[in-house]
C-alpha cells in the first residue's frame, strides 16, 4: 500500500512539473485555482480549510488545455478558522517566551471540500508546487513540514494515508472519524478534536438517559457518516434502543433520494432522529423537510452541525426548535474577535478569498469585479464587517474555532521543545531546500509527547491514540419568536469521569420543541401486570403486552412467578401471602353450624333431662328408658362431634373427627336397631306359645350395642394406626390462589368403612322398623324410627356426591350438615311424639294408653 502511495506521489510531482514545463501556471493551477495564503518564517506551517464548499469539476490534467475552475460557495465559518490560524501564527510569533529565535509562517490552502482537491492542496504544500501564493513567487512556494488539517474525516484519511509514507505529521481540528485512531494505518496523523467513538457513546447515554427506545438515524455518505453510524449502532447493542431506519444523505444531493429519506422520516413513528453528517448535507436535507413540513420531530446533532446554522435555510429554524447537540469545548480567544474584524479589501488587496467573502458578507460585488449587467449591486469595500460579519465574527461558539488554535500552538510547542533538546532546527530547515527525514521524525516524535497548557488555561496533551481526552458540550438549540437561534449548554460529557459518570444534563434548563419532552418508542410501556412480547419480524423494541398468568407478577419486562406461600393480587403487580383457607369460628358457615351442633346437643339434652324427671312414667318405661338413655346420649355426641370438625386442622383433630363420628353413630344407629328388635320380639312374645323375650332381655340388649360399637372400633383403629387422617396443604381457587387447609382420609378404605358400617347398620334398621310400621298404634314407635331412618339413609346417600364434589372448606361442611341433618333426623321422628305426650298431654301418659287397642 505505501509503495502504491509513493509511485502515485512520484507520479502527480512529475506531472506537475512536466505541466510547468509546457507552459501552464504552475502547481495546482493546471487543474484548478486552489487559492492560497503565504507568510515567510523559519518553518511554514500549512494549513487545510474548506473555504469554498463546491469544487470544480474534474479536470485531466494531461489534455493541454488552459481552462481553469474555481471552487465556489463561500463557507464563512471555515474562513474564520483560516483567519483562526493566521491569527495564532502571529500570537506566537510577538511571544518572546515560546519561539525566541524563530519565526513561524504559513501556507494555507483551500481545499473545496472534496477528497480530490484536498489530496492535491496537500500534495502541492509538502512538494512545493502550489502555484496560486498570495504572497510568494511561482517558483518561490515552500515545502511545509506539518499540515493542520483537514476539516474533513473522508478527506483526512486520503492526505494521511499519503504523506504517512513519508512521516509528513498532521494535526486535524475536525476530523472525528473514529477510524483514524488507527495507529499503524495513520502513525503520523493527530488530531485536536475527540474520536467520534466517544460520541457515539454520548448518543447512546443520552438516548437511554431520556428513554428514547425507537430512532431514526440519517448519516452522511461518507466516512465521518459511515464510521459514526457503525460505532453508534455498535453502542446501542443490547441497550433495548432500536433503530427504526438508516438512511445516508448523497455527496451528489440527489433530489430524489433526499425525498424518499425525508419521507421515510415523515412516515417513521419514530420521533427521535439522530444525524451523523457535515452541517451542508444536513443543510441540504433540510431544506426538503421544509418543503414537506416535517414537524414533531426531535434532532440530536452532531458537533459537524450542533452550533452552527450556515448551511440552513431560515425557514427550518422552527422545525429545529429544542434540538440537541454535541459541540467541542468552548473558549473565549482574545483579541481574534478584534482580529477577524479588520478584514478589508483595501488592507488585504492580494488575499484571494476577500473577494468572495465579501461578496457572502455583503451581497454585493468589489468594484473592480462589478459589471453594469450584474445582478448584485457594487460594494464600497468599507463596509462595517464588525456590525455585519454574522458567522465570520461571532466569537461566541469559538469551538472548531479554538481546536485550529490549539493545533497551532500544538506545533509550536513541539517546535519549542526541540530546540530545548538543542536540535538546530535552523540548520535543517531552509525554505527551498527539501526536507530532511530526520526532521520530521523528531517533529512527530514531540508533537506525540506535547504537553502544554494554552493561553486559554487549558492544559493540552495527546493520548496514546495520539487524539485529546473526550469532552462535549450539550448544547439545546432554543429558537425565538423572530426565528433566531440561541444555543445554550444544558450539560457535559466528560470520558475523563469513568462509567456511568460522564454524562451530566440538566433536564431543567432544556426547552423542547413541543413543549414537552418527546416521546418516541415503537410501543408504549406496558402496564404494571402485563409483560412483553415481542411481535414478530420486528425489533425487540416493538412488543405486545399481555397479562400475567395467574400467580405471576410482571417487573414491566417479564412476568415471574411468585414464591411458594404467595400468589398475585388481582392487578399482576406484586405477589401477597396466599389466603389460607379452612372452616373455622370466625367464618359464617362455620358460626352457623357451630350454634346448629350445639342447639342439637342443648335439645338433645334437655329431651335427655325431661326422659331422665319422668322417668316413672308408663310412656318413658314403656319405651325401654335405658336405651332411650343411651340414645340420647350418643346423639349428643353425634352433634358435639360436629365441633370437631371445625377449626384449623391439626393431627390430633384429624384422627379425632371421623373416629368420634363413626363410633357416636354407631351406638346410635345400634341403639335404635335394639329399640326396633326389641319391638318386634316384644308383639311376637304375646302370641301363644311364643317365648322370644328371654333371648332379648336388656342384658343381651347391652351386649348387642357392645359388639356392634366394639366393631366400628377395631376398624378405627386399624385406621389410625395403619393409615391415619393427617392434615395437608392443597392449593385451590384461581388455579391456586389459596391454600386449603384440610385433613385426608389417611386410607380411603378405612373411611368407606367406617361409614359403610353405619349405613349397614342403618339399612338393617330400616328393614325391620318398615316390617314393624303395622304393629298396633298406641304401643308402636317403629313408624317414627322408619321415618329418622329413612331420612338418615337419604341424608348419607346425598353426601357421597356433595362431598367428592364439594371444594375446599366446602368438602368438612357438607359433611358437618350431613352429620347434623342425620343427628336431627334420628332426634326430632323418634322422640318428638314423645316429648310431646310427656309434656302437654300428660292424661295419656298411663299404663291403659300404652297397652295395645
């Protein structure tokens, strides 16, 4: 690659003098005029400034044809840095300290702001043959050994790559293209400006900082556009910010392209729009927002464009309103203002560029450029340029501006410092003879270690990667009534502050251009309880929200589940302790049955006291009064047993409920079957011949409960000890919104058991109790046990499906109102015909009533 640059080196020199030779003007003349300042000195700094913006078209220089081109378009605000430079060469020049015994002088030239004409400016400084020298002869134009320039990053990288083969040093004050940190490729290269890489970072930090998720990105095509795309979309990976477009603005300005760019922002719903381009394409793009009227939209601007307003039509100032831009450090210079004032045509009559810059200035035409047909009236040439040399003079936003300054003064320490390393540079630089390598080694070799501070106060040295520590103004564009804009710094990015701490803004202070700070994401936030989800073939930044699932909460990304003891509230938004859930006091169904059970035992009891006071009487002695007894007592165990059940269940509460409910009713139910037997036996006794009642007599009665109890309770206790009830957590409403606290049946056929031995025994009794319903009527209590066993046989029959269908708590209550509805059934058929014969017709408790008619 460097052989390459070298041969095509070689070969534009031999070109160039063999066009002298044919008689053309000399240097870069025979293509174009690139226009030209000179001053004599020591050693001649050149210098590269775009001060026209269009170039020439192209010319081949090998066809002998004497037309020359001139670059047209004045840009104001780069002639101020050419002014910048000259101005700073003449500072050091009257320091007596910095440069004692030798004089700095320069040669600047335009470069058109293309890549062609900037390589030939540069080529035509280092060899000598820059033809158009304010200043100097033909044959009298000096070889520079250091360039301050370009502007460009595109055009910087073409003039590096060439005079870094031949260690020709450089010092940029615009060029921010990341890529020439590059060490190997651009050695000789240095730069006072940051790398776009940090301002890349910048982007990325303030588009998190403002939540800015969904962009649009329009860049220059070229490398300041490319390169800081790259590094900004490299900046934005994983961060949840999107780009929703990216499109590049054409060298050519193509009408047509423009239009679709500018209508793809239009039809973008991204609102934020962010730019990597030089201030004249922006300027270019613009324009067509105006004519499409493009409004809502945020700028952020890069620091090519973020103070400057040249290249833009007036009518965009409104659309521009609260844009936000990255600038370089601002400095106040003295005395440049003064300086940039005293620009004349009169003072400066060989100056190339004053004929133009007026001409920009002032809109009108010198008077020996001036013709009768001209459009533009005739100046004076004592225009007042102080009142009315608006970009030219404005000193306020010296920024660019104070990076030229710095790279002078760059180079005059490093100048400094070799002589202190008593190096005679005088000996080894003459104006025409050519340039020792060693030289320019030991130029680069100290403008690499330069550390000084400058007039300004600010302390200045060059990073390994041969650039300045990064640091950006934020500067809001706040745009008046009259349309004129003002930029206001509303915060800084500082690298030198580490992660997390560089950038600082002030929220406050920033005026938007809707008033508003701009919202601009492809999908709203989702509300607290949904979660994302991502929509398909789009970027991650453009989602769907759905609702959490039940017993999940949503952290507005994701929805997670909630730990073990908790559940989500109704909103998905944070996990609560699950409800636990049993039948207990404080439930109303559980307060209903409790006063259900006890109201029974109270009845039962009171039957129990009133049978216990009359129990003389021929009613009482006639229906068995030690069976009534026992009944009665096991079914106030029946309805106490109830109570059991209710509460937070517990393992001595769990074997209690359906041991004492299976043994109460079986004594129950055994009682009655002995009532009814007895019954039967006692009518078949009176018939002739019949002796039965010998083999029923109470103590066979007694014996008959004990064997039917002592078998219900060998099977509870097989159950408990093999299988017992124990109490267990179950999850249960919304798909476990609950626990429910309950107890098992420990063995499922430990439970049909016990109850398939209370409905035998209960199924037996019906029988004989339906066989004995004809007996005579005044002695006959087996219709009314027919009826409690019919209702006790419906009662338990209804409970196996309500009780395997019945939730949670609902299970332990059906099977209370079971145990209730039975106990109630066996109390109110059996004993209420008594209590009432007892109590309110006691003239029909007597031994006559009770024989049979």
């Amino acid at each position: 690659m460097e052989l390459i640059m070298w041969l095509w080196v070689m070969g534009f020199i031999v070109e160039m003098v063999s066009v002298c030779g044919a008689g053309l003007s000399c240097g870069l003349q025979a293509r174009f005029v690139s226009e030209s300042l000179y001053k004599e000195g020591d050693v001649i700094i050149g210098g590269l400034f775009p001060v026209h913006v269009e170039a020439p078209e192209p010319y081949h220089a090998f066809t002998q044809i004497k037309h020359i081109s001139r670059c047209q378009g004045v840009n104001l605000r780069s002639y101020r840095w050419l002014k910048t430079m000259i101005f700073t060469v003449e500072e050091i020049n009257r320091d007596p300290v910095l440069l004692p015994n030798i004089t700095l002088g320069y040669l600047v030239a335009d470069t058109c702001l293309a890549e062609g004409t900037t390589l030939s400016a540069a080529l035509a400084l280092v060899t000598g043959q820059e033809g158009t020298v304010s200043g100097a002869e033909c044959s009298g134009a000096p070889m520079v050994p250091v360039i301050i320039g370009d502007a460009r990053s595109s055009a910087s990288i073409v003039v590096a790559d060439t005079l870094g083969v031949f260690d020709i040093p450089m010092v940029s004050y615009f060029a921010s293209c990341a890529c020439l940190s590059d060490s190997r490729r651009f050695h000789s290269f240095l730069r006072t400006v940051p790398s776009d890489a940090f301002q890349a970072k910048a982007m990325a930090r303030l588009l998190h900082l403002l939540d800015w998720t969904w962009v649009g990105v329009v860049a220059g095509d070229d490398e300041y556009g490319k390169s800081g795309v790259q590094l900004l979309l490299k900046e934005l990976e994983n961060t949840q910010i999107c780009v929703d477009y990216l499109e590049f603005i054409p060298k050519s300005h193509s009408q047509s392209r423009i239009r679709r760019t500018v209508e793809r922002i239009q039809s973008s719903t991204a609102r934020v729009v962010v730019t990597f381009a030089i201030a004249p394409d922006i300027g270019v793009l613009l324009k067509e927002v105006v004519v499409q009227n493009v409004t809502n939209r945020q700028w952020i601007a890069t620091e090519a464009w973020s103070t400057s307003i040249l290249f833009f039509d007036p009518a965009s100032s409104s659309l521009l309103a609260g844009t936000i831009g990255f600038a370089m450090r601002r400095a106040d210079i003295q005395g440049l203002g003064a300086f940039l004032a005293q620009l004349s045509p009169a003072k400066q009559p060989n100056e190339p560029f004053v004929k133009d810059v007026w001409k920009e200035l002032f809109g009108c035409s010198l008077a020996q450029d001036w013709q009768p047909s001209s459009k533009t009236p005739k100046c004076t040439g004592s225009e007042n340029v102080e009142k009315h040399g608006r970009i030219y003079t404005d000193v306020s936003q010296l920024r660019v501006t104070y990076n030229v300054y710095k790279a002078v003064y760059a180079i005059a320490n490093a100048i400094h410092n070799m002589m202190a390393s008593k190096l005679q540079i005088i000996n080894l630089v003459t104006t025409y003879d050519p340039l020792p390598s060693v030289f320019l080694l030991q130029l680069l070799h100290y403008l690499n270690a330069v550390n000084f501070t400058t007039p300004v106060g600010e302390l200045v040295y060059f990073e390994g990667n041969r650039e300045p520590s990064a640091s950006y103004d934020i500067m809001n564009w706040h745009v008046d009534e009259s349309g004129a804009v003002n930029f206001v710094q509303v915060g800084q990015f500082d690298a030198a502050k580490g992660p997390g701490q560089e950038l600082n803004i002030n929220l406050e202070k920033v005026v938007w251009g809707g008033g508003w700070v701009p919202v601009s994401v492809c999908s709203a936030s989702c509300l607290p309880g949904t979660r994302k989800a991502a929509q398909k073939g789009k970027p991650v930044c453009c989602f769907d929200c759905l609702s959490c699932a039940a017993g999940e909460v949503s952290n507005m990304t994701e929805c997670v589940r909630c730990p073990e003891r908790f559940w989500s509230n109704i909103e998905r938004t944070r996990c609560i302790p699950k409800v636990v859930e049993f039948l207990s006091l404080q439930d109303t169904m559980g307060i209903v049955l409790t006063v259900l059970s006890v109201t029974g035992a109270t009845l039962t009891t009171t039957v129990l006291a009133a049978f216990f006071h009359y129990r003389d009487t021929p009613l009482v002695r006639a229906n068995n009064s030690e069976l009534s007894f026992l009944l009665l007592v096991s079914l106030t165990l029946c309805f106490l047993c109830a109570l059991v059940f209710i509460g937070r269940p517990a393992p001595w509460n769990c074997m209690l409920r359906h041991t004492v409910f299976g043994v109460s009713f079986v004594i129950c139910i055994a009682c009655v079957l002995s009532k009814t037997v007895v019954v039967l036996v006692a009518f078949q006794a009176t018939l002739p011949g019949s002796n039965l009642m010998q083999y029923f007599g109470p103590i066979q009665q007694r014996a008959g409960i004990f064997l039917c109890t002592l078998v219900q309770v060998v099977i509870c206790l097989l159950w408990l000890l093999l299988a017992p009830p124990l109490p267990t957590e179950n999850a249960g409403g919304e798909l476990g919104a609950r626990v429910i606290l309950q107890c098992t049946v420990g063995s499922v056929v430990g439970f049909v058991l016990v109850l398939g031995y209370i409905g035998l025994l209960a199924v037996v009794c019906f029988l004989l109790a339906f066989f004995a319903r004809k007996l005579p009527d005044n002695f006959n209590e087996a219709k009314f046990i027919t009826f409690s066993m019919l209702i006790f046989c419906a009662v338990w029959i209804a409970f196996v499906p309500a009780y395997v269908s019945s939730p949670g708590k609902y299970t332990v209550a059906v099977e209370i109102f079971a145990i209730l509805a039975s106990s109630y059934g066996l109390l109110l058929c059996i004993f209420t015909p008594k209590c009432y014969i007892i109590l309110l017709k006691p003239e029909k408790n007597t031994k006559k009533n009770m024989m049979p008619r």
